[in-house]
C-alpha cells in the first residue's frame, strides 16, 4: 500500500474558507473510489492547532500504485493542479496502517518525520504512529496519529473529510 501526500502551503491571508468549502462540495466524491483505502482531506490553519502556516495538504492511502496512477490521470486532480499549481508529492510505503473505522470520526492529523540513519535495522524501527510508513528515497520515516486534538511539536491537521473505498 501506498501513502500520498502533497501540501500547498496558502499565504496567511489566503480566505481558508475557500478550503472548506472545497472539502464540503468535493469531500464525498472520493467515497467508494476503487483503490482508495482512504483519503483525510486536511487543513492547517496559521495560529491553529500549532501550525504558524495556512497549509491545504491531502493525505492519501492507496492499495497499490495502479490505483494511484489513475487518480494521477483523473480530471479531478487536472482540475486541482490547475486551481492550485503543480504539487510536490510525497510518498511513502504503508507499513502499518488503522482500521478506517478506528478513525472514520477523528477531527485531527498529526504527523512526525524522521530520518533513517543510514545502515540501519529496518526491522527495528519503531512504528508508533496509528499509520506509520517510510520513504526509501529520502530514507525517512513517516508516523500519522489521528485523535480528537493536535499535539504540540508535530506538523497539526484538521480533517475536513475522510473519505474512503469502503463507503
């Protein structure tokens, strides 16, 4: 499985409500998506939930990379890179992930990044995160909790929207 993220980080007087409103009319079309595990639709907001930037930063989980590649080649995310400019993506491989109905009502993300020291026993690492992940590009390590509240020293979400294959 496949973790996907891109963020577009929005200049502090960006009207956030335009987000939100992006969300609310397009949060549901994902659901029953093929391929899709899930996608948390996420906000960071300056001055909220310990972010000090306006960030719009999806987060994907795919079952594998042909399920990523179509949403890839979809009108949907044309019309995202059109509204919102090329993106940087992310993306790590799952290695361990929750259940989406653990997770299906949590209203915030929060994510730490590390790196892999080099030579390391990957058999080792520790996966703390409810999704945990890494990237063998950057030899980072990737741990997402989902809760009720942001946690303080980590990179804070509110989601907007989770959407999923499953419903």
């Amino acid at each position: 499985m496949i973790v996907m993220q891109y963020r577009f980080t929005l200049p502090a007087n960006y009207d956030m409500t335009i987000i939100e409103k992006r969300i609310e009319e397009n949060g549901a079309k994902l659901n029953g998506l093929s391929g899709l595990l899930f996608k948390a639709w996420l906000v960071a907001k300056c001055g909220e939930g310990y972010s000090n930037e306006n960030r719009y930063a999806p987060l994907y989980v795919w079952k594998n990379a042909n399920a990523m590649t179509m949403f890839l080649q979809s009108p949907a995310f044309k019309k995202l890179t059109q509204d919102f400019g090329w993106p940087q993506i992310e993306t790590w491989l799952a290695l361990h992930l929750p259940c989406i109905d653990e997770i299906r009502s949590a209203s915030w993300l929060s994510i730490t990044k590390q790196n892999i020291p080099a030579h390391s026993d990957l058999s080792l690492l520790p996966l703390d995160g409810h999704l945990s992940a890494w990237d063998i590009s950057r030899w980072q390590l990737l741990q997402a909790d989902f809760g009720d509240a942001p946690h303080m020293a980590r990179e804070n979400y509110r989601i907007g929207y989770m959407a999923s294959e499953a419903w």
